[in-house]
C-alpha cells in the first residue's frame, strides 16, 4: 500500500459499496422468487425492476462523477468498467426473474436453485469487497473466491444443460428453460468479471 | 460551453453526421423490406448491406484519423467508442433484414413494424444530433427521448416474446421469429448506447 | 517506423506469440475432435480445455506484466485489448469442442470442418503475425487475409444455417447445430477483432 499524497473523493467507495448492496437484495429477491407460486412471482420480480432501476441510477450518479471529478481513488477507466460490470450482474439477474415470469415456467430444475445460490455468495462477497478497495485490503481472499465459486456456476450450468436435452422432450419447454438457466450463468459471469477487474485495480495500486 | 482554445479538426463531426445518416437509410430500407415479398425484400436486404459496407468504411475512416490525429474535438476514446456504437446500430439491423430472408419468414407479427418504427425514429434523432456535437447544444432533449423510446421498444420486445410463445406452435417457426425479434431489440440497445454516449461527451465537455 | 528512444520490454511480444501458438493448437485439436467418435472426443475437448488454461494464464500474465510495467511496446490499452481478443478465440473454440462433446451430436453437417479449416487459418496466420508486431513488418497482408477469410466464414455460417433449417426436422437437434454453428461464427469473428486490433496498432505507429 502506498501513501495517498493527494486527497481523493471517497464517494466513489461508499457509492460502488451501495451499488453492490443492491446486487445482494437482487439475488434474493431472485431466490425468493424461485420458490414462489405464479402471482408471487410477477411480484418479486417487480420489486426486483426497481432494485435494478435503483442500481441504474446509481451507476450513472457514478459515472456523472467520474466525468466531472479530476482527482478519482484509482484509475478512471478502472472505475468505468467496474461500474459497467456491476450493472450488468443486475442486468443478468433481472433478465433472468423477468424471463421466469414471462415465460410462465411454473417448474423449474432443482439445480436452477443452486444456481442462484452462488449468485447470492457472489453478491455478498462483492458487497464485502467494495469497501475495501479503499484500503486495498484482504482483496485476494474475494477475487480467489469469486472465480471459485464461478468454476462451480460453471461447473452446475453445464450439467443442468446436459439435464435439460436430456429430459425435456417439449422444444417450446426447452428454449425457454435454455434461456432462464444461459442467463443466470451469464449473472455468475460478471461477478467474476468484477473480481477480476477488482484484482486488476490492486495490482495496479500495489 | 468552454471556448475552444484549439483548432480542432472539424471532420469527425462530419463523418460521424454521415455514418449517422447511414442509418436513417438503413432503417428505412428495413421497414420497407418488413412489407414487401420475398424476391423484394432480396434485393432490400442486399441494398441494406450496401449500406452497412459504405457505414463501415465511413467507421474505419473515423478510426483511420483517430489514430493519426494529434488533436481530436472530444476525448479519442469516446468517438471511438461512439463510433463502434453507430457501426452496431447499422450491423443489427442489417442482421435482422438477413434472417428474415436467410429463414423465409413470409409472415412476421404485426408489432415487429412497430419495432422497426421505433428504430426508424432512433436514426432520425441520432442522424440531427451528431452535427449538433459541434456546438453540444440541444443534446439533452435527444438522449432523453432515445432512452424514451428504448424503454418503448423493450415493452414491445417484451410483449412479442409472450405473444410467440403464446401463439406459435411450430418450434422451429418460434427459433426464427424470436431471432429476429430479439436482434431488432439489440438495434434499439445498440441505440440507446450511441444516446449514452452522447450525454457521457456532453457531460465532460459541460 | 519509428526509432525507439527508449527500451521497452520485447516480453510482451514473446508472450503474445505464445498465447497465439496456443490457438494453432487449439485450431487443430478441434478440426481432430470433428473426425473423431464420441470416447476420442472427450479426450480431445479435454485436452482443448487445458490448452485454453494455458492460454488464460499466459494472458494473466500479459495483463500482470502491462500493470506493473511504465514502458509498454506500444500504447497500453490495445495490448489489453489485443490480449483479450486473442483470448476470445480460444474460448470459443474451446466453447465449440464442449458443446459438440456435451451435446452429444454424432454426425455434424460436411460443411463444419470447412468452418474449422477457416479458423486453423486464421489461427496460423495470427501465431505468424505476432512475432512481426516487434519491427510492425508485412503485417497488411496478415490482416487483410484473416479479412478475407472472415468474410469465407462468415458465408459458410450463412449456408449451414439455412441446410440447417431446411433439413433438420427435430427441432431440439437443431437448437444444437445452430448453437454449433454458431459459436463457431464468433471464433472467426474474434479472429478478425484481432486482426483488426493489430492493423489499429501498425496505423498508430506508422
């Protein structure tokens, strides 16, 4: 860790910290939503619309910042696609309990859970993690963690594809199981793509 | 507005107003293909491919100078970044015309022409607001109603996927007219980008 | 060229000719898998895996290296950007040999190995063009070659996509060849970003 010698605008921190508590109230909105019986559903993914318009809003207030702020904590660009990958964990997450709804899938696979089970692991640790950038500290425990727990997602995606064209004879049932299950593996995607940019920004600053 | 304290080359402006204008054809010449028979809309889509050949050269020109241009009127990295987005606006809606050929579709839902007109309105507020870049004046009113009117293609994307799923019977039918659906919604993403990026140069130039 | 005034370090070079060798490998491992029956497959979409962590881990280190060097060959972002490219093709590759093994899809459409034969192409005319980023020699005849045969592959795909339409009658076979088929696209596709990537740099140097 160096010496900061200039004095640096710390929202940044506080603001990346609340956009990735945002990503926590999203994954289990989504599990909650899992579990649900139709009406829940359109309701809790609803309430997830507005936590992903709230994330939205965030990003931009950060990205407002960024263009009007000389001094920032790291790298501007750093910055910017942390933002970016943030919001599209959101995105993903929201995508995917939008689809469960509009596709009407009463019954989803087991797995599909376990699935959202890692998202949530993912949201939390982002969450613990975006605080610390502003010390850089205990970072490697995260970012190891989170592409860990992604191998897992991808591990679990895998099979489930492998479960669905075995099972599901419907083709009309299969696209839009296909669809539900591809998006929550893009979800777990972009939290490694975070931790990843995450450990970009500590090597740059150690 | 800040003073311009350095000449600045004035020809990105001009190319991108011209790869913009690109795009008021192509969107046209969409729609015109969506009511048109099959040995018509041939002859559209490959007039539609024209157009993006003649879009990408007039993007690869804009990089060609960038990257041998000292001075640029805004950030390089942002009329790069505008640039590719102008250039993804053209490729979507050139792919939407070819599949439409590629899988003989003779009859599409009556909502895709609304999705075609809402692209259709997105090129003409693009196209007149690229010269304005110049001078940053009336910008806001562009962005807001491009991000306006994405959300209006996002519902009409949104609505035509129930409608498929609810009315399509044949799997494979459904395969090709959600492809299409789903590349014209990436059109009016690729546009609200283009949007973003405008208000993001805006705002570091206010 | 330019005279270099100041030392750089050649290991970005050495480093970005191995991560392209890997494609060559890569190439060849998936044409080999394309002949082969389903037991040689796993074995061979194995092998592609562990030649696509070597790959990650070569970028890893271009990535680590660009962090913590100040004088980079040339500007730091492309290396980032060509780096990550060249990245893509792997993953699509490798992403191409896990479908075909996951899928269980024994007989492919003739036209397949015609799509591999383009990215074994591809892949060896981009191991060849990264030693010569060192002195930016003969690299115009690289890339517009991989242009070229983008072009070839990008015609390919349109035909196979419509044989597949119009021959396959099970449509969750087709779901399968299609995704095949596609992910095949964007490998040739993240082989002309590349190419495109490095003719942005020989333009910035030139």
């Amino acid at each position: 860790m160096r010496l900061r010698l200039t004095p640096r605008d710390t929202t940044f921190f506080d603001l990346l910290g609340a956009l990735a508590r945002r990503l926590v109230t999203g994954a289990s909105l989504l599990a909650e939503l899992l579990g649900a019986d139709r009406e829940a559903r359109e309701e809790l993914a609803g309430r997830l619309r507005e936590e992903e318009h709230l994330a939205d809003e965030l990003a931009h207030e950060i990205m407002r910042r960024l263009n009007q702020t000389f001094v920032t904590p790291f790298d501007r660009d750093d910055i910017y696609a942390l933002t970016s990958a943030l919001d599209d964990c959101m995105d993903s997450m929201e995508e995917a309990a939008d689809l469960i709804v509009l596709y009407k899938v009463d019954e989803l696979p087991r797995r599909v859970s376990d699935q959202v089970q890692v998202l949530q692991r993912c949201a939390e640790l982002t969450a613990d993690a975006m605080p610390r950038l502003r010390t850089m500290g205990k970072l490697a425990d995260y970012w190891v963690e989170v592409n860990r727990l992604e191998n897992e997602a991808d591990k679990l995606h895998r099979k489930l594809i492998a479960l669905l064209f075995d099972d599901v004879t419907d083709p009309i049932l299969l696209i839009k199981l296909k669809e539900i299950v591809d998006v929550l593996e893009d979800a777990a995607d972009h939290f490694e793509k975070v931790a990843n940019l995450v450990e970009t920004i500590a090597l740059k600053e150690s």
